[in-house]
C-alpha cells in the first residue's frame, strides 16, 4: 500500500512536468522527443514516428560507482 501511494505520487509528478530526485539513486524527469524517421522491421519501409514524451533516468554518482 505504501509503495502504491508513492507510485502514484510520482506519476502524479512526472505527469505534470515536475522532476522526481531520489537521493543517492538518481532524477526521474520527462523530455520531449521530436517527430522522426523511424524503419519498420519486417517490410524495411520508412515511417514517421510521431513526437512524443518520454521518462528519462539519471543514476547519481553513488549508484554509479556501487555498480562499477
């Protein structure tokens, strides 16, 4: 249940264009891709793929050098 709540909570957050910081793991933000060119796999035909908002993730230096 708590977890849940704080899920939602960052949903909430990122749903409105706010960043996400937890200290010592990392930055959850939203950025803007661009419409682009984009292949389909099967035929090899070009398509458009349309822009879009995505979640990104930044490890912070702690996480980072626990991992190495």
């Amino acid at each position: 249940m708590t977890i849940d709540l704080f899920l939602t909570a960052m949903k909430k957050g990122l749903a409105s264009g706010d960043t996400v910081e937890l200290r010592d793991f990392g930055v959850l933000r939203v950025r803007s891709r661009s419409t682009r060119k984009g292949r389909n796999p099967r035929t090899g035909e070009t398509v458009s793929v349309a822009a879009k908002r995505v979640v990104y993730f930044k490890q912070s230096r702690i996480l980072k050098g626990k991992i190495k």
